[in-house]
C-alpha cells in the first residue's frame, strides 16, 4: 500500500482548493473494507462529518466501486488504487484496477431487487451526480470507474481551516 498523508496536526476543510487522497489497496475484500473506512475518515478530516448523508452517500460510492473492482478487476497479485478529490462543489471518487477485458455495465431497470447481487452501479447511478469510465490512463491494462457528487450549495466551509 501507498499513501499520501497529511501533515498537519489540524483538520484540513474544504476552501477554494482542492483537496486530495490517495492510496492503493490490496485486491481483496479487506482491501475494499480498508478503502471504505479511510474514505470516510478522510471526508470527516475535510468537513464532511460522519453520519452526514453527503457522508454516508460518498461512503458507500466509495465501498460499491472499491467492491466492484475486487470482485470484477481483480487481477491476482495486483492492487486498485484509489483516489478521492473533494472541492467546496463537488467530490470525486476514482477506483482503478488493472483488468481492461471487462467493461462496467449499468444495471438495468429489469435488476432482481432480490438477488444477492447486481445492484452496484445502480446505487452508483443513484447517489452520484455523474458517473462513468475510461481506459487506464498511464498505458497499461486496465480501466477507471469514476463517479462525481455535486455538494449541496448550503454547506459553508470555515475560512479559518483552509490549507
């Protein structure tokens, strides 16, 4: 695992900057756990207090992606990276992997509600604002799923906690 982390001794909230994390995880279901609960941890650093729903939403974008790409990405002995960026508008969630041969499909309206499985992308489709894919970017195998959350206009950020 790498990890970018702060060094500041104090909260650093969300001004006119953007703010960044990110971190590679193993491809298994500790590692997809692990990349839930750091999220949420750094969200309340920046602002975004836990048991908001913005926190709660971004939370479980985080955990639907982080699990799609062990369960549909996983290529053994490679890790899914990780990376989040909030501004004072938006947050953006990016989870990569290293397996380009199978491509995210929304689910359908027709989706089991029942089943024990499929529903992924539909919550992504629901909580986030926009959400997509891309090839990997720096050339290898592999692709990105992203997905963007517009925060709501009534949050005011401290100008006394910006970087």
């Amino acid at each position: 695992m790498t990890n970018n982390p702060t060094t500041e001794d104090r909260p650093t909230q969300l001004g006119d900057k953007e703010v960044q994390f990110e971190m590679r995880f193993t491809s298994t279901p500790r590692g997809a756990r692990l990349a839930r609960r750091l999220c949420g941890e750094r969200l309340n650093t920046w602002g975004i207090p836990y048991g908001s729903d913005e926190h709660d939403a971004l939370t479980l974008l985080v955990a639907e992606l982080a699990a799609n790409a062990v369960r549909h990405g996983r290529v053994p002995g490679r890790d899914f990276r990780l990376r989040l960026a909030a501004h004072t508008n938006a947050v953006r969630t990016e989870v990569t992997d290293t397996r380009g041969d199978q491509e995210p499909e929304p689910a359908s309206v027709g989706t089991n509600l029942l089943g024990t499985g499929g529903r992924g992308l539909l919550l992504v489709a629901c909580l986030a604002t926009r959400w997509g894919w891309h090839p990997r970017t720096c050339g290898g195998p592999g692709k990105t799923v992203w997905a963007e959350y517009d925060r709501p206009r009534s949050v005011t950020v401290d100008a006394a906690f910006q970087p």
